[in-house]
C-alpha cells in the first residue's frame, strides 16, 4: 500500500488508507479493515455491521483504483 505520509500529506488518525496500487489485496483488506474498525466502534459505544462495513469497504476500494468515481460512471 502507499504511504500518503510520502506526499507530505498529514491524516487524521483515524484515517482509513485505501489500498490503491496493483498487488493489493482489495477483498482481504477490506475484511480485515471492517472487522478492526467494527472492534474500534463497539469499544467506543457503536455497533456496526461488519458484513455491511466491510462490503462499503471493498467498493470504496474498487472504485478508487479504478480511476473513475462512480458518480462519474453513473453519468456516463
């Protein structure tokens, strides 16, 4: 995964880096990102679906390495 911190660019720390480049693997990641932000939630009083989470996960995923928003693939 690429480091954002290379460009200079400071996140919050609750940032969710997206898996951006070839070799990644969107639908692990996107497991195992939803099942850590699902243990975060539940510590802090939230209950989320992480089937549902991790889902919205791999879609974002997607849709950022493909270059094309969805938005914009919709008005196409």
């Amino acid at each position: 995964m690429s480091e954002i911190s290379a460009c200079g660019i400071v996140v919050p720390t609750d940032w969710v880096p997206l898996p951006l480049e070839p070799p990644d693997d969107v639908k692990d990641w996107a497991k195992s990102t939803a099942a850590e932000l699902c243990d975060r939630s539940r510590a802090a009083g939230c209950d989320l679906d992480k089937r549902m989470l991790g889902k919205e996960l791999r879609t974002r995923a997607d849709d950022s390495r493909s270059g094309i928003p969805s938005t914009r693939r919709l008005l196409s």
